[in-house]
C-alpha cells in the first residue's frame, strides 16, 4: 500500500471538495496512507503548519484568500508545504489542483524532492468555444499547459479534455483519462421504505412535482436561463427547486421567485437531504455554458433521476445515447422552453430516463472504478520496492 500526500480543498464547499474527499475516504478504505494537505487557518495559527499524526494525517496550509474557484497561499505557504512533505516522506503526492499559484511551482519541487507528481486538472470547458464562459476557461487552459506537461501524470474527465491539454502541448503519454465516480450504494433511488428526509421532502412539497438544479449558482452555470423558460412555461403542478449558492444568487432570486415556483433552497451541506432531493426529483436540469465532469449529475445518474444537461465538457458524452437527454450550450432557454412542456407531461418518459441513468452510472462511472483505475496509475509511477510498508 501506498502513502499519499494529497493536496486538495476540504472548503468552501464545490466539485473539488466532494472529489477529494470521496476519493482519499475510498484510498484509506483500500489500506493506503493519506496525508491530506490543504489550505486552511492552521491550529496554531497563521504561519505554523498543524503537525500531521496518525490520529490525524492532516497539513493546514495558510492562506490569504479562498474561494469556490481559486486560491491564493500566503507568502510563506511554498516552504510550509516543502517541509510537510519532507517530514511525512509520502510515496506520491497527488493534488487535486486548487487554481493557485502553487500549483505551478509543485513540478519543480516534487523533482528536487523525488517524488512523484500526479494532477487532477478540474477546471471546466467547452471544446467549441461557444460563448464567453468558454474562451475565459480556454485560456486557463493555455495558462495551466506548459505546468501540467511536467507533471509526471495529469488525470483529466473525458477524451474530450484530454484532446483539449494534448492541442495545447501536454504529451499524451502523460494523460490519464480517469472519469469522476460516485458511490451507487450511498447515491440510489428511493426503496420502498423511504428514508426520514425523503419522507420531510414529500410532506413540504405536498404532491408538486419537482425538477431540480443543484450545483454553484455562478454565471458559467447558466442558471438564469433554465429560469427564464421556467417562467415562459409555468409548468402546472411542478416547481423548480434550486439548490446551491454562488455570486449571482441573490440577483436571481429577486427576479425569479415564488410567483414563478421557484423554491430557493440554499446551499445544502448534509449528504442525506441531497440525496433524498434527488430522489423526489423526477427531472434534473443542468444548464452549464462550460463543465468538466460533473458530480452532481453523476450523482443525480446513480439515483435514478431523469438528467437534462448540455453537451459542455463532458456532460453531453456521459448521458448521450439514451441516459439523458443533452441539449446545446447554445439557446438553452428555448430548447428548455420545448422539452419543459414535454417532460410534465410524460411521466413514463421521465421516468425510463432515469432508469437508464441509472444503469449508465453503474456502467462506467462508479467510484470502485475510479479507484481501481488511480490504483494503476500509482503502481506505474511508484516502484513496489520503494512503497512504504
């Protein structure tokens, strides 16, 4: 087994966050070490690393700001991080890139360390570069491609991606296309005995029919314009819950409120109401101009939920072929404003779209597959004789 110094977010709450923390809970369920290194305000406070134990195999790294999107370490945070990983010695760090500045100098000192370096490269896309949101994520792209080829592995979501890096110079045999998992036993449609948050839910709603967005309320999301054709259409009996938080919430919510059916949910940090929404959910709605891979609708897959999604990143490839239904990055308020009415009024539809969500998920995005796949790519960069025992 492998010791992993991870370095990742454990906060605010985003895609990021959940990948990392569902991905070291499943290494450590594997008998692997991990040292999770991450930005936060340190025990002993500002400038002192939290001392890592077997008790707790944790490294604060400090911070000047931190955000949903980006990072950025106080001055002193490069060295704090040197001296972690030359005190907990790990086999390999692996780091879920956070958008900081550390992200580019990690190469040169995981080499002088002799470590070996692995990336998970999140930040979302669109390969036709469509709209704004897309060209400002493609220059992230060219900004982050020169690091990432000295990285000795990069794992990115989709062939798509992978085809994105490899134009911008980041060879090939550094790639690793490892999609994101979720877990179909913790994320799975409802069972005949429903759990006491589903049970809550079906008695607040009191029979509407629900079509859910759950993810960052941001620009890039396209929330506003899954708003807009909800309010052209009115859907009767339903309401639309919208789930999550992020800068342009507020703005939405005074345009968009009660009197169009639009339950404001806020964000929702326990796993056990998340799952439970998408389980009374009979439609999920993901609007984005740009993705990577989404969690939310891989978990909205696994739980038997009907997905509707555009074919940004590598949603579009995930549910194409029968387990969703994928609509363009491009007019998405009137392809909306179609299906809405359609979706309402056939149940059967919504509810064999779910079924075969289902059925993709635990096809090819489990986390058991995930897992095995990264446990290969380990082995291949770290010789067995030098893993700790």
């Amino acid at each position: 087994m492998a010791h992993i110094a991870w370095l990742g977010k454990k906060s605010p709450f985003c895609g990021n966050v959940t990948y990392g923390l569902s991905t070291t809970a499943a290494l450590k369920q594997r008998g692997h070490d991990i040292s999770f290194i991450h930005f936060d305000t340190p025990a002993g406070g500002l400038g002192r690393v939290a001392e890592a134990s077997e008790q707790s195999p944790e490294v604060a790294l400090p911070y000047l700001v931190k955000s949903q999107v980006y990072t950025i370490p106080s001055p002193g945070a490069q060295r704090e991080l040197r001296e972690s990983l030359e005190r907990l010695r790990p086999d390999l760090v692996h780091a879920s890139l956070t958008l900081s500045p550390l992200d580019f100098r990690l190469p040169d000192l995981c080499q002088q360390l002799g470590l070996p370096l692995v990336a998970t490269f999140h930040p979302p896309f669109d390969a036709a570069l469509r709209n704004l949101s897309s060209g400002t994520q493609q220059l992230t792209y060219q900004l982050y491609a020169p690091s990432l080829a000295r990285y000795d592995r990069v794992v990115v979501f989709s062939d798509l991606q992978a085809d994105v890096l490899m134009r911008l110079g980041v060879p090939a045999n550094r790639l690793a296309v490892i999609p994101n998992g979720v877990d179909p036993e913790q994320w799975a449609p409802a069972t005949e005995a429903p759990s006491p948050a589903l049970i809550e839910l079906r008695q607040r709603f009191n029979g509407e029919r629900v079509f859910l967005y759950m993810g960052r309320i941001a620009t890039e999301k396209n929330v506003e314009a899954l708003l807009r054709a909800w309010r052209l259409v009115q859907p009767a009996g339903c309401t639309l819950v919208v789930v999550g938080d992020g800068p342009v919430r507020q703005s939405l919510m005074q345009a968009y409120g009660p009197e169009c059916n639009v339950h404001w949910w806020g964000h929702e940090p326990d796993q056990t109401r998340r799952l439970a929404l998408l389980q009374l959910a009979e439609v999920f709605l993901l609007p984005s101009l740009v993705e990577g891979l989404s969690l939310a609708l891989l978990e909205a897959m696994a739980s038997g939920t009907a997905c509707v999604a555009t074919d940004a990143g590598a949603d579009g490839e995930v549910i194409e072929g029968g387990a969703g239904i994928v609509i363009s990055t491009q007019g998405v308020t009137t392809q909306l404003r179609t299906l809405l009415p359609v979706l309402r009024d056939q149940p059967v539809l919504t509810a064999e779209l779910g079924r075969r969500a289902r059925e993709r998920a635990l096809e090819r995005y489990t986390l058991q597959r995930n897992i095995d796949q990264l446990e290969q790519l380990y082995a291949d960069l770290v010789p067995q004789g030098s893993v700790a025992a």
